[in-house]
C-alpha cells in the first residue's frame, strides 16, 4: 500500500490535473459570463497542434506556447462571434468547434508533414523535476488568480452579473457582450496553454485527437466545482489522481483490469454531469442572451 501511495503518485496527479485546470479555469469564466463552452476540446486541440508547430518552425517551445494560445483565442473568437453576435445555439456552436479542432489538425498533418498520425519531434518546454515541467506551477497559481478576478475585482462582479442575469446587467449600463467576447476569448486562452502543455510539455509533439476528451472532463470539472475557482482545482486534481491511478496501477503490476481502470476518469465524469454526486448550481443566466428575441 506505502509503494501505491507514493511521491510518483502525487507527480503523476499534478502531471495530469495541470491541462484540465488550464481548460477548466478557461470554461469557469466563460461559463460565469453566461456562455456555455463545451468547445474547450476543441481548444484545447487546436492550441495543441499550434504549439508543436510553432515550435517546429521557430525552434523554441515558449515561441509555441505563444502559437498554441493564439490559435486556439481565434478559434474562440469565432465561437464567441457565432454566440453572442450571431446568438447561435451555444452547444451547437461548441460542437462544431470541437469537430474543428479534429478535422483541420488531421488535415494540415497531411498537407505540411505527410505524415496522417503525428507531428515531427519537437522541443519540449523546459522540466522543474519529478516529471513535471514548467506549467504545472502556472496552472496551480492561475487558480487564485481566477478566483481573485471573479470575486474582488469590479470586472469580475460585472462578469458575474452578465452570467447571472444579463438583460438586468445590460439595462444598467454594462457591455454584456464585451465582457463575454473577452471571457470566451480568455477562455482559449487558457485553453490553448493546455492544449500547449500536452504537446510540447508532457510530449514533444502533436499527435491526432491527443485531448482524448480532457476538454469535457474539463466541463464536468467545473460542474463537479459549482463554478467557483478552488471548487473546480479540487475536481481536476480528482481526474487527474484518476488518471495516476492508472499509470500506478500498470507500473506496480497489480491485478486489476486495465481497461476499468482506464475508464475510470470518464465514469467518474459521467457520474458529475448527471448530479449524483452533488448539486451544482450554475449561473443563471448561463446560455441566455442580454436582450430579448
């Protein structure tokens, strides 16, 4: 059992909570300014594939994070431009955007490289030890910082009331829609770092649909967390110890099934998005527009 919990244990946790608490920092304050985000895979995808890239061609990996994370605001610039200005249908928006960020990437692999499945070697981002490298720290800290934004700051209360009720936020004066362009935009943003992170910091290059829905677990993270800030980091560190899990499981040899174990983070989201675990209640004006139809 003391070989089971161990340091690497806790490695692995960090290693594999850091993306989603990107991710799901970036759809806390989407979500909190009133626009349903379930594009964050799609995100986090496109941030990813951008990172290596950039890296190839620049021949550093911070020149890639910088890439990731501008890829991946302009891709939540058309879905903020398709669901506040357009006043699409949010999930459906989000849906596309997802199957955006599978489909370009697969393509451009083809027409750059030739290569159908991954990218070519890159530079990895620089490691602190222990596996981890330098992001882990910037997920953990962004956290109090997205908490001190929402809750103390006058952006963040007005954030907040576009999220709760925005027809009532707009009657007074407040720029609903600049404040929710700049929280989905953010929300890339943040999400583009973690793609980032999976590409040139926990590997060393792109490779197809590498998310593998961490974008959704990201979601029920921040359901799971009642979209507050602290709330959701202790829901990404349980994915992420679900994960370590089964990295431990498989390095100590135990008899246990490898594919339950492999399963378990999706069963565990499952279980968040359907409220048997607890009650979460979102923003309520989550999905409405400032004003009328």
């Amino acid at each position: 059992m003391d070989d089971f919990f161990s340091f690497d244990l806790l490695t692995a946790t960090l290693r594999f909570s850091a993306p989603l608490i990107f991710a799901a920092m970036g759809g806390l304050l989407c979500e909190r300014a009133g626009v349903m985000n379930i594009a964050l895979e799609g995100f986090m995808l496109v941030g990813a594939f951008a990172a290596a890239a950039g890296t190839y061609y620049a021949e550093t990996p911070f020149a890639g994070l910088v890439a990731g994370m501008a890829a991946a605001m302009l891709a939540a610039t058309i879905h903020a431009f398709w669901c506040v200005t357009l006043r699409g249908d949010q999930i459906v928006a989000g849906t596309a955007i997802n199957l955006l960020g599978v489909g370009i990437p697969a393509f451009l692999l083809q027409r750059i490289w030739g290569t159908p499945g991954g990218s070519p070697q890159v530079e990895r981002l620089p490691g602190i030890g222990a596996g981890l490298n330098v992001l882990v720290p910037v997920a953990l800290v962004l956290v109090p910082i997205v908490h001190y934004v929402v809750y103390q700051t006058r952006a963040g209360l007005r954030i907040q009331a576009a999220g709760e009720h925005p027809r009532a936020a707009a009657s007074v004066g407040i720029d609903v829609v600049r404040y929710r362009y700049a929280c989905v935009i953010a929300s890339g943003a943040l999400a583009g770092l973690g793609g980032a992170y999976l590409s040139i910091g926990d590997l060393s290059q792109y490779t197809n649909n590498m998310a593998a829905g961490r974008g959704f677990i990201a979601i029920a993270a921040v359901i799971f967390g009642n979209w507050t800030p602290f709330g959701t980091l202790g829901a990404t560190l349980l994915f992420g110890a679900a994960q370590a899990t089964r990295v431990q499981v498989q390095a100590l040899g135990l008899n246990v099934a490898p594919d339950l174990i492999g399963a378990l983070p999706y069963l565990l989201t499952l279980i968040v998005i359907t409220g048997l675990v607890r009650r979460s209640d979102p923003p309520a004006g989550l999905g409405k527009h400032a004003t009328a139809e």
